[in-house]
C-alpha cells in the first residue's frame, strides 16, 4: 500500500497504449502524453512497458510507501526526494517501508513519469487503466490523486534492486529554451488551406497557450487563409471556412476552430465540425508532453512513411535501453 501525502497537479493513473478501439462509444484512448519515458519507467522496474503508472503533472506528489518496493521516475525533472535525500531520475530506486517519496515542481519539462515494480492494482475499463477525468473513469476511481488516498501494487516480480540507469541516448532530450521542432503530416483536410497558409504554417514558430490540457494543445499565431472550397460549399457544412460537416477527428489532428489552432490530445473530443489540416503523428507526442505553456513549435512537413518509421525508430531506442 501507498499513502497520498500530496497529490501533485492532476497526478494520475494511466497506462500505455491507453484504451484503444473505444471512440465509437465516446471513450479517448487517454493514456501517457510522453510515452516514451512512460516506457523507460516501466522497464526499469521490470514492468511491461504498458503497466499502469503513474503520470505527473507540472508538480509531483508526496508519497509514503507501507512497504519495501521498486521505483523509477523518468521525464522532467521533478528534483524527487526520498526522506530529504535527493535520488535520480532514469534510474531504478530500491524503497524501503516507511519512507517518503516527495517530487517538487518541474525544472524542465512539463510531465515525469512514476513507475512501481509490478504496477498500480486498479481495475480496467474497457480494456484499459488509463484515467480519463473528464468521464470519470479508469485509474483510481475516475480521478486524479487525492490527499489522503491509498493505492496497492501488483504482486512485485523478482527484479534485482541493484542501480539500473538508462542511457542519456535513450532517453528524450528536453530542450532547455522550449524551443521544439513537432514533426506534422499533411491532412485530413489541407485542402481547404490556402498554399500561401501552409507555407505560413510551416515558417511560423507557433508559441502553446496556457489554455491546454489532456484534451487539447492551444496555439497562438497568425491568421490562416482558406482555399475556394472553404468558402464557396453547400451550407451544411457550416458559417466559417474552417466548418466542415462532423466527422471523426484524427487523435494529433490540428483542430482550426476559427483561427486558433488546437492539437487533439489523449483526452480530445470524438468528433466534430471543424477541419484538421495538419495531424501531429505519434512519433512526436512526446514532445507535446514535455513541452510547457510559452513553448515555441516549429513544425516540420513529413510524409506518413517517415512519421512510421520515426515510431519504428523510438520503439527500438526503448527496446535497446535496458
């Protein structure tokens, strides 16, 4: 068993790859913005990469361990603590019953990653343990940590409690001026952009609002233009350029709602009437996770095959890293 000290910012469950195949009955696949220090995480405790753990937000938690167990934190640095002393992230931590594990705010990135040898012990929802707040549902009971709460592991497995570290070129790299190059591809609708836009697109550098969460990344930027078909289309599809009829949103998709820019996220909304000219692949999510509001986004142009085998890439970095 584990006791909440302190929750943290919005400190919660998730697990990788999330809970997938669920949209058509409304459900996201939430799961870990930065998958790939949540991997490392996990497979430094001996855990699949996959097992629930726990995500921390701008401000980690304070937590007490009832018992002895195996820990890794990964992702920003949260300048973690165990009794007063300071530990190392990318790197597995033998705890002993009766400590305290206390995280601080971030020095740089956005989200750091808390793994438990034999992973956190909630139920699945539809095939998943990933929070999703907005619903209710998933991890511990639907939200994030509590003051006061408890929570219980897996059985452990028998790793060795002997210093396991992750290589530096393994892991993510953070930049320290928030200055991030996002890897994008074109569509579902780039279409309707006019080619002077996506030129602009492409050569601005986009600065992230602070009004993003789990469900959607605000950007701020110029105006956009819009091709012959946005303006000139039957009225179903709506008042502005930007409307389209309703139509399932790509997870990553550049969602133009007017003139602002929002990327889907993990927690973003099913579906809806406005067009995604641009989609931010899965190979650069972990990017949007470690960036913080004030962040700078260069966007680059890639084809679909390049964007697969960036992911193909990362998979073998994580695979290689123990």
């Amino acid at each position: 068993m584990i006791t909440v000290v302190a929750p943290g910012l919005d400190t919660c469950v998730q697990d990788f790859p999330g809970r997938l195949g669920c949209y058509a009955f409304g459900f996201p696949p939430s799961g870990p913005l930065d998958s790939w220090s949540f991997r490392l995480a996990n497979a430094l405790v001996g855990n699949t990469t996959g097992a629930a753990a726990l995500e921390c937000q701008y401000i980690g938690p304070t937590l007490r361990f009832q018992e002895d167990c195996l820990i890794a934190i990964t992702g920003a640095d949260m300048s973690p603590e165990l009794d007063g002393h300071p530990v190392a992230s990318w790197q597995r931590i033998a705890v002993r019953k009766g400590q305290t594990l206390a995280m601080s705010y971030a020095r740089y990135g956005a989200r750091a990653y808390l793994a438990f040898c034999g992973g956190i012990d909630v139920p699945e929802f539809m095939g998943s343990r990933s929070t999703f707040k907005k619903a209710g549902v998933g991890g511990l009971n639907g939200s994030c940590l509590v003051e006061g709460q408890t929570f219980s592991l897996n059985g452990s497995r028998a790793v060795d409690d002997a210093p396991v570290t992750i290589p530096e070129d393994r892991r993510p790299h953070i930049p320290s001026d928030n200055h991030w190059e996002i890897e994008v591809v074109a569509g579902p609708n780039d279409d309707w952009i006019a080619e002077e836009s996506i030129k602009q697109f492409i050569e601005t550098d986009w600065k992230l609002s602070s009004k993003n969460d789990r469900t959607g990344f605000r950007l701020e930027g110029p105006d956009w233009t819009f091709t012959d078909k946005a303006h000139n289309k039957p009225p179903e599809h709506g008042e502005y350029p930007s409307n389209v009829i309703d139509y399932g949103y790509p997870i990553g998709g550049i969602n133009l709602g007017g003139q602002t820019p929002i990327i889907l996220v993990n927690d973003a909304i099913t579906m809806g009437g406005f067009i995604c000219p641009f989609t931010v692949p899965e190979c650069a999510f972990w990017k949007l996770g470690q960036s913080v509001p004030g962040s700078v986004y260069q966007f680059q142009l890639v084809s679909v095959e390049e964007a697969q085998r960036l992911s193909d890439k990362l998979s073998a970095l994580i695979a290689g890293a123990m």
